[in-house]
C-alpha cells in the first residue's frame, strides 16, 4: 500500500541518493556498496547491484535509463569507468573516458551526461553513445559542488565557490546567476526558473531568469547535504548533517515543517511525481517516506478527518493539558 508518514526501508550501508523516476513508478538507491531501484510504491526490489565502492550518485536518463558515478574506477568487477549507464534490461554499460572518481552525474537532454570529478575545476560532458574522451563545460572561475538538472535535462544548475551557475542545452553557455559564497546543495524547479540554495547560515530561492532572490532565510547548521523542489512547485526541501529535513514553502520562504527520524545526516532527498511524498536517505542505512501532502491540507477539514478517525475531541485535549 501506499506508505504513510516515516515509512522507512532498511538498508545494509549509508544512502547516498534517491531519485524518483520520471513516470514516478520507480525509486533509484545509491549507497555504500552498491545500488538498487524499488518499485514505487510498494518497495519491491527489482534490481540490485553490489559495488566495491561507494555510489556517490544516480540520475534517470531518457528512455528509462540509469546513470551511476562510482568514487573511485574498478568497483564493478571487469569496469574501469566510473560513470555507469545502467539499461532497462538490466545491463551496464561504462562510459569511456570516465576514470577519474565521479561526485555528481546529470543527463543533459536524453543523450548526454555532465558530471562532477573530484580534484576538477568545472564540470565534464560527454555523448553515452560517444567513443572519444570527455569535454570540460568551460568555467570561468571556482570550483563546483552540487549539479542538479530539470526533468527533461534542458537546463542544468550548479553551485561552486563563487554563486549558482546555469547551463542550457540550447546555448551551452555556462553563466553565473546569483553570486554568493559557501553554497552547496541546488535543487532546481521544473521550468528551470528557480533554483533553491543553502548555506551554512542561509536557505535561498533564486530566480534564474532574472538573476534575482526571491527570498532567504536563516538557517543554523553546517551546509546542509541536499535540496529537492516538488514538482507541482509548491514545497522546498533541504536536510541536514544533524538527520533532520525542512519543508520551506517556495512562493514565501515560510518553514513549513521540521522532520526527524533519521539518526545521522541525511544525505539524499526526492520529492515523489506526485509531490504527496518526500523520501530522505541518511548515513544511519535507511530510506523514510513522509506524507507531505498534509501540508497542503485544509486544517479544519484535517481537524475534523482526525476527530472522526481515533473518536478524538482534540479541543478537550488541548484544555486538558
């Protein structure tokens, strides 16, 4: 059945990422060891592979494809590469050309891959059915930390040392849009028209074709790890080191709601295609599902759903305590 608030699924290592798939009937699971993609949502295992490195990154490509980025080359046995396209027949293909360990991995459009290497000053692409070796996406200046796409892989965001930084498919022109240190997890909407942000003392929405903030707010904690949008645009999700998640309401910056659960950071969150679920994945070796489509609820209409389902008079709670 459909899971609710804090459903969790044990795992034998760390998550590292989640990711829904585009028709939203899949979930894809990167963790120390190996990964995995479950059937949404009932969680059913359809398949599994075990590494001998850490999975760093997973991202749906067109024609329900999977890319992998591995740490470090030879974590599957018989491949050097470190970025991994895995077919809907269970095949795994290595990209040529990807030796060096992989931190992030996007599809651009339904045919090419850019990435994040460790050590490199800018992100890489390359064509999956290419031969030759991958190309630099020229950067003027810093170095990058989180790369995120939109659905259809048209536009690509970024963070590094300096601000937010936007590439599109059409242009292939990488241009700074926001300039601010210390950001790193970037999610961005569907359109590719905001991007959501975080630092170690602020969460930020940006507006991507204006180069403007729509609002900021603060926050107290390390950088957090990880940012999503939903889908339907409503709701921004950041976590955090200390295994907690926020809910920020896109259009205003308001906190919404605080989830806690996990016992280490969490590492990796994903709203469902629906937008009624967030999924969290933590170094603590387990994935939670929460029901977020309460937020949205009418609260007399919720108030009274609770009254009817446990016989509860929640205002005579409420005066008894």
């Amino acid at each position: 059945g459909t899971p609710g608030a804090g459903h969790r699924w044990d795992l034998s290592t760390g998550v590292t990422d989640v990711e829904f798939s585009p028709d939203g009937t899949r979930v894809a699971i990167a963790r120390g060891g190996g990964w995995s993609v479950r059937a949404w949502p009932s969680g059913e295992l359809l398949s599994e592979q075990t590494t001998s490195c850490v999975v760093k990154d997973v991202d749906w490509v067109t024609g329900d494809r999977l890319a992998i980025a591995l740490a470090v080359p030879h974590c599957v046995p018989g491949i050097i590469a470190t970025l991994l396209v895995q077919h809907p027949d269970g095949s795994v293909i290595p990209v040529p050309g990807s030796r060096s360990g992989a931190r992030r991995v996007v599809a651009l459009g339904a045919h090419e891959l850019v990435w994040l290497e460790y050590g490199a000053s800018g992100p890489m692409s390359k064509r999956m059915e290419g031969t030759g070796p991958p190309s630099p996406v020229t950067q003027p200046d810093g170095a990058p930390h989180h790369i995120e796409n939109t659905p259809n892989g048209g536009v690509l965001v970024w963070t590094d040392t300096t601000g937010v930084w936007t590439f599109r498919q059409g242009d292939r022109q990488p241009r700074r849009v926001w300039e601010a240190p210390g950001l790193v997890p970037v999610a961005v909407d569907r359109r590719g028209t905001l991007a959501l942000t975080a630092s170690g003392t602020e969460v930020m929405v940006v507006d991507l074709a204006t180069g403007t903030l729509r609002w900021s707010t603060p926050q107290l904690d390390e950088a957090p790890p990880d940012a999503a949008v939903s889908p339907d645009g409503r709701w921004g999700a950041v976590s955090s080191r200390d295994g907690t998640a926020r809910i920020y309401h896109m259009k205003t910056g308001e906190l919404r709601a605080t989830l806690r659960g996990h016992t280490e950071q969490i590492a990796a969150i994903a709203f469902s295609a629906d937008s009624h679920y967030l999924m969290t994945g933590s170094w603590d070796d387990s994935v939670r599902v929460w029901d977020v489509g309460v937020l949205a609820a009418d609260p007399i209409a919720l108030k009274q759903e609770l009254t009817d389902a446990w016989n509860l008079d929640l205002e005579r709670l409420l005066q008894l305590r």
